[in-house]
C-alpha cells in the first residue's frame, strides 16, 4: 500500500467523498476535514461526521467505509453530494459518478485514489473540550461531529 500525495490539499481544498453501505444500499457525502496517520500500530484514516447527516446512520450500521479523492473537473459533483442529503433524495442519480465495490464497502469508479477503512473506533466530539470560539462558530446548533477512526486496509487506484 502506497499513497503520495500532500494530503492537507486533499482534504481542505479538493475534498473528498465519504461513503459506507453496500452496493445495493450505501449513502456518500462530500467532506473536507479528516486526516491520515497511524494508532495502534495500523495505518489510519479519520474522519468527522455530523450526526445529522445520513452518512452517520450508515457509518454507524457498517464495519467499512472509504475515502476516495477525485481530479478537479469533478468539484461540482461532489458540491452537489456536500449539499443534499441521501435522506431526501436519491442523490446519486444525475450525479455522474458510478458506483462500484471497493473491498467490503462502496468507491467510484471516476475516484483517483479510493481509502479502503475498516472502522476502529467512533468517540463524540464534546464541546466541554473544545476552544470556546470553535463552539460558538461552528457549533451554535448543537449538531457535533463524531471522529470516526479507521483502518486503511487497501489503496485502490
Ligand atoms: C466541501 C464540503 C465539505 C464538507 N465536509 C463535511 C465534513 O467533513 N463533515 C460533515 O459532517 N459534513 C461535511 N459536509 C456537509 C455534508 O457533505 C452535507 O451535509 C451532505 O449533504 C450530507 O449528506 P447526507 O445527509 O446524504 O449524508 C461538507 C460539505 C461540503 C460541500
């Protein structure tokens, strides 16, 4: 397994999506914060979650997910997968981008770099051990984010 790439670029400015589900009933959401580095000894990927999004029920209920990366000419799409919610819509269809296995969860197939995470662990993102000033801007509806942490068992290109 190898990835080069500067990943602070990945994550704040070309983004990501996030997906977990199978293929005949998974939910993907773009985003923008996570990270990469190692626990335990296994190499990781992080990422976090507002609980209102319907990507949560799916981290929640599923043991994988991935994170997979896409060239620039794809920003709109995942605009619109960052903006509307699987819950109301069936937001793949027109979406342009086609689903396709990826070990035991969902990437697709217009991805550059697809994460394979087996999920190690899930914590709530607690406002009590937050800086005040990230409470009040990005927390002021009460709707916290959980980290998920998971295992990077396969890079697929
Ligand atoms: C650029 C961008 C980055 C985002 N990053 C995150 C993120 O890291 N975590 C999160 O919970 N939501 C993030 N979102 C918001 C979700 O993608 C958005 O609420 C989405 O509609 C949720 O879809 P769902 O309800 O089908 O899961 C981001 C949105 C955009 C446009």
């Amino acid at each position: 397994m190898e990835l080069t790439t500067d990943i602070f670029a990945q994550f704040d400015r070309k983004w990501a999506l996030l997906t977990a589900g199978t293929e005949d009933h998974f939910n993907t959401m773009t985003i923008s914060w996570g990270g990469l580095g190692t626990i335990w000894n296994k190499p990781v990927a992080t990422v976090y979650v507002r609980e209102s999004r319907y990507t949560h029920d799916f981290m929640d209920s599923n043991d994988h997910f991935t994170v997979s990366f896409y060239p620039d000419r794809y920003k709109k799409e995942l605009g619109v997968l960052g903006s509307r919610s699987g819950r109301d819509m069936d937001k793949m269809k027109g979406s342009g981008l086609t689903a396709v296995k990826a070990g035991e969860s969902v990437t697709f197939k217009e991805a550059e770099v697809t994460l394979v995470c087996r999920k190690l662990f899930r914590q709530r993102l607690l406002p009590e051990n937050m800086p005040k000033d990230v409470v009040e801007t990005l927390y002021a509806d009460n709707d916290l984010h959980d980290m998920y942490i998971g295992e990077v068992v396969d890079i697929i290109r």
